[in-house]
C-alpha cells in the first residue's frame, strides 16, 4: 500500500500544477494582449497569411494591402510574425511584409474619405446655418408680430381700465344722485305734509273768523234794537 502511494502523487498535487498550467497561460495571453500593436500589410495587391511561421505551413487567409493586423509576437529565427486578423483568428504573416504605419496609397484613400466626410460636414453645416437664418427670419417676423398684439393688448388694457374708472365714477355719481332723488322726495312729501296742514290751518282760521263775524254780528242784532228803544224812550219823555 505505501508502495502504491509512492508511485501515485497525491490529488491535489495534481490539482495544483494544472491551476499554475493554467495561471501562466493566463498571463502569456494576457501579456500578448497588452503588448500588442496594430501593423499593416505592405502596399503589394494580396498577402498570404499561414497557419505557422513557415513557408510551407497552411495558407489560411489571403488579405489585400493596408489591412490593419494586430501585431502578437516574432521569434528571432523566423522570419514570420505571429498576428491576430480582424476576425480574430491568429495567422502568420511574412515580418518583411508589414508595416508601422499605413501605406501612402492607405492613407491618401483614409485622407480622401476623411476630406469627403469634411465636405459632406460642412455642406450640412451650411444648410443647417441657411435653416438656422431661415428660423432667424421667421422668428424675428413673429417677434414683431407678438410686439404689436402686446401694443394692441396694452392698449385694450388701459381702454378697459378707462371705461372701469369711468364706471366706478359713472355708479358713484348714479348713488350721488339716487341719494338727491330720494332726499328730493322726502322733502317733496315734508313740503306736502306741511301745505297740508298750512291748508287745514287756513280753513280753520276762516272757520273762526267767520263763527268770529256771526257771533259779533248776532251781538249787534241783539244791541242795535235797544240802542234804537232806549233813544225814543228818551224823546218821548
């Protein structure tokens, strides 16, 4: 038994050294990705890219010039450089084949895009400037529009408070004068109640003057007679 033990190592041995296996693919891959820089492939028509970094290894694509390639590693004695295409799949490429940059024929074609989005910029630019002014115009003319219905409207505001104020004085002078009206009447009624009773006075007054007259005109009846009597008596005697 101990000797089945020596010849087999424990499990997590076994565990272990997969786990560092692995942890230093890891960092390989890793160290590959954070070293990487993009490269192109010389201004030739189509470069041929191998599965290995020899001339009879596999051709596994064929890229035209100024595709740009990121750049993984390059053994010294090989002339092929380890790259990852633009599909992601890893390829070998001829070292003497790639460039830092792009090519001339690249970049005059990147320049003539570049210029002819600059262009299509500028001409959106221009219609969006000719819009803007379009809207300039048409907001000044409603400016203008909204500055004369504000004239209008403060003019229809000072109109309203004219007539109100005019109102208020028109009421107050209506009660001004529904006040004289009704003090008219009372005086009216207080000059009636008063020649009413001058009237009643009046008759009254007439009544004893004339009882007055009759009563001093019975008295005389009464006196006259004698008066008359007592003036022959005298004669005769």
């Amino acid at each position: 038994m101990l000797l089945n033990s020596l010849k087999s190592p424990p499990q997590f041995i076994t565990e272990n050294l997969v786990k560092k296996i692995t942890l230093i693919f890891l960092l390989l891959t890793i160290s590959s990705w954070v070293n990487a820089k993009t490269i192109y492939i010389t201004d030739n028509i189509n470069i041929n890219l191998r599965s290995g970094d020899s001339s009879k290894s596999k051709v596994i694509a064929i890229l035209p010039s100024g595709t740009p390639l990121t750049y993984v590693s390059k053994r010294k004695s090989s002339s092929y450089s380890k790259v990852r295409m633009p599909n992601g799949r890893y390829a070998f490429i001829l070292t003497k084949n790639t460039l830092n940059k792009p090519t001339d024929k690249i970049s005059l074609a990147a320049i003539t895009t570049e210029r002819d989005k600059l262009k299509q910029e500028n001409e959106e630019l221009e219609n969006e400037l000719l819009m803007q002014k379009g809207n300039s115009t048409a907001a000044e003319t409603t400016k203008n529009a909204l500055t004369i219905d504000h004239e209008k409207l403060t003019q229809e505001l000072e109109d309203i408070r004219y007539s109100a104020a005019n109102a208020i004085k028109i009421k107050k002078r209506r009660d001004t004068l529904q006040e004289e009206v009704v003090q008219t009447q009372k005086d009216l009624e207080q000059l009636k109640l008063e020649n009413q009773t001058l009237k009643a006075n009046n008759k009254l007054d007439w009544f004893l003057y004339g009882g007055t007259a009759v009563f001093f005109s019975i008295i005389l009846g009464f006196l006259l007679p004698n008066l008359g009597w007592n003036k022959r008596s005298n004669s005769w005697h």
